[in-house]
C-alpha cells in the first residue's frame, strides 16, 4: 500500500473511531479517490442535535490533531447544522439529522466506493 494512501486510510480509521466514541450516527465511508480529486474518503455521521454535532466535531478535531494531522479548513461550526472538517486527504461531514436528509450526500456521491468500517480497518495493514 503507498504511503498517501496508508495516511488517508489512518487519518479516516482515527475520524471514524472519534465519531464513534462521541455517539455520532449513521456512519458512511465512501472513498472517493477514484472520481475527485478533492480527497481519498468522506466520512459522513449525523449527531442528535447541536450539541454533539460540536462535540464530534471537536473530538475528531482532537484525536487527528494529537496524531500530527491538523484540519486544513473548518466550515458551518457556528451554525453546527452541518460542519465539515476538510483534513485534505479526508473530508469529515458532521449534520443534525434534518440537514443530513437535505443535502443527502450520500446519494449525491453514490459514485464512489461506499465501504465498511471493517473494510477500511482491514486493509489498513
């Protein structure tokens, strides 16, 4: 496995344990490094409400930047309804459960490889 692609497959495995641990919801990986070149994966979770939508944001945040990975561009924090937390290699969506069925990122990047949690830890070797 190549290196830039070890460190997405980390950074994500590190977000997703974060999301995790905070309760985050309805968890989606989709690897996208075969149709964009905006990043390797978007890790997609829904939070409860505004509350915890900040404190998987911050978690998350926390967890990356003590593994040396520092988030390149934050948006929608204040309004916490859906923020994004754009690492490079892997984009990070946090919504409340109203704007998740909005926007419905899912379906609008069906195009890319949705995989498991297992998948993603398994070929992290």
């Amino acid at each position: 496995m190549a290196s830039e692609e070890k460190k997405s497959r980390k950074m994500a495995i590190l977000a997703l344990n974060a999301m995790k641990e905070k309760k985050a919801e309805d968890i989606r990986i989709i690897d996208i490094e075969k149709i964009s070149t905006l990043a390797d994966y978007f890790l997609i979770a829904s939070g409860t409400n505004r509350n915890q939508v900040h404190a998987i944001a911050d978690f998350v945040e926390e967890k990356l930047g003590r593994a040396g990975y520092e988030v390149q561009h934050t948006e929608g924090y204040e309004s916490a309804n859906w923020i994004l937390l754009d690492y490079g290699d892997i984009i990070v969506h946090i919504f409340d459960r109203k704007n998740r069925l909005y926007y419905d990122l899912d379906r609008i990047w069906r195009d890319g490889m949705a995989i498991s949690e297992d998948e993603l830890g398994k070929e992290e070797d």
